[in-house]
C-alpha cells in the first residue's frame, strides 16, 4: 500500500500516485500537499448524482458540443493544486480517452458536506476561477435545497446569487437546466 501522506509534489506526480492508491479513496492536491477526501454520505452522492444528470439533460437536449463529468475527473488549477469536483461540464473537442485531467471546465459542481464546507466555499472558489474557461461555480446546499451560484462577467468579476427554484441559465455554455435543485434525500 502506498503511503497516505506523501511529500509535497506538483500535480503530474500528484496523478500519477493518486491512479495507484486502492479504489475507493479519493484525494485532492492543494498547494503541493495531499489532502484525503472523507467518505460520503448518501444525500452527498445521490445529490451529485442528480446534478450530473440534470446538466447532461440539458446539454443533450440544448445539443451543445459539450460533455458532463460526474466526479472522479480531476481539474488541474496549477502545477501543484488538482482537485476532484463533484461534477464539471467542458466543451470543445473531447480529450483523449485516457485523460484523467483537465485543466478547462466551463462549469465547476461541488455539493457540500461537513468536512469540505470551507474549503468549498473558500480556496476552491478562488482556485476554479483562476482558470479562464471557468464561467459558472455551483456550491449545491443539500439541507436547505440551494444552489449558490458564482458566474464570472464579461468584465471578470464573480458575481453571487442563491437560487433554490426555476430554471438555472448557465451562460456561456447557452445551458438552461431545470431540476437541478436537489430533491429531499
């Protein structure tokens, strides 16, 4: 078994150990150091589960050249920081097949849970909109049925709205996603 705590390392090495750690443990690279990611509760994964779902809906019916990645692909923020969100959408050309990596979602999902709260809704925040293809973060709040919605302007600033209700318009990609609240799990 490998060791749980490596030393610091960029995030190529960073993947490289990750892909030979036994199946079922997660981990996350940030700032060069390691951090493992809890086992999930059921609200958690059902709850990610529905907003993948969503999102592929509405790209498939938008007919947008986009794809919908339920987690375990990893986003590279920089040389030493990848993290592994709970569901992204990229456009454009798709990766080679054996991508486990990229470094240009459009949207950014992360469903929140106890032991990822701060992170989620701080360094993530910060990190996913140093990447310039990143247009839309959703923090997705599962005990009060919310989605907290970063969208990056024209002019770069983030701005910040809950929306619990309706139809989310994601733009760019063009997406119009109904019933990507998460239902009472």
């Amino acid at each position: 078994m490998s060791d749980p705590s490596p030393a610091r390392m960029t995030s190529d090495e960073f993947i490289a150990w990750a892909m030979e750690q036994p199946e079922g443990r997660r981990y996350e690279l940030v700032a060069g150091e390691v951090v493992g990611v809890a086992p999930e509760r059921s609200a958690h994964t059902l709850t990610k589960f529905d907003v993948a779902r969503r999102l592929a809906e509405a790209v498939e019916r938008d007919g947008l050249a986009c794809e919908v990645y339920p987690d375990g692909m990893a986003v590279e923020v920089d040389a030493t920081t990848t993290y592994e969100p709970d569901a992204l959408v990229r456009c454009g050309a798709p990766p080679s097949p054996d991508a486990v990596k990229l470094n240009d979602p459009i949207i950014v999902v992360e469903v929140l849970s106890p032991s990822t709260r701060a992170r989620d809704a701080g360094a993530k925040l910060a990190d996913y909109f140093r990447l310039p293809s990143v247009h839309h973060y959703l923090i997705v709040r599962t005990e009060d049925r919310a989605i907290i919605h970063h969208a990056r302007n024209a002019d770069g600033t983030i701005l910040t709205r809950i929306v619990r209700e309706g139809t989310l318009h994601l733009d760019p990609p063009g997406l119009a996603v109904t019933g990507l609240f998460p239902a009472a799990h």
